[in-house]
C-alpha cells in the first residue's frame, strides 16, 4: 500500500489514507510528487476566490 506502512501503531481506520497516499503518489510516479501535490491543492482552493482577509 503505502511506500512505507509505519511498524507501530497501524490501525485499520488510517488503511484508506494509506490508500489513498498509494494511489496518488502511484498516478504521480513519474515526476516530482511535491509539486503536483500543490498543483492539486490550488485547483482545489483557488486563493482568488477566498473570502477571508490577509493581515
């Protein structure tokens, strides 16, 4: 599943992340994870469309 499960604490509630952290690095394998990770994320939360104000 994961790149590296951890070997202590593994519960069956965190399998689906595990799963899901397989498959998004799986579909990502051929560049840079982190950088796709923030392209993700800024499709998801387009900062122009925030209603909250920056001190």
């Amino acid at each position: 599943m994961k790149a590296h499960l951890p070997t202590h604490g593994r519960r069956k509630y965190h399998y689906s992340s595990y799963l899901a952290e397989f498959l998004y690095r799986y579909t990502h394998k051929d560049g840079d994870i982190f950088s796709e990770f923030v392209k993700d994320v800024a499709k998801l939360y387009d900062p122009s469309n925030s209603t909250e104000e920056v001190c």
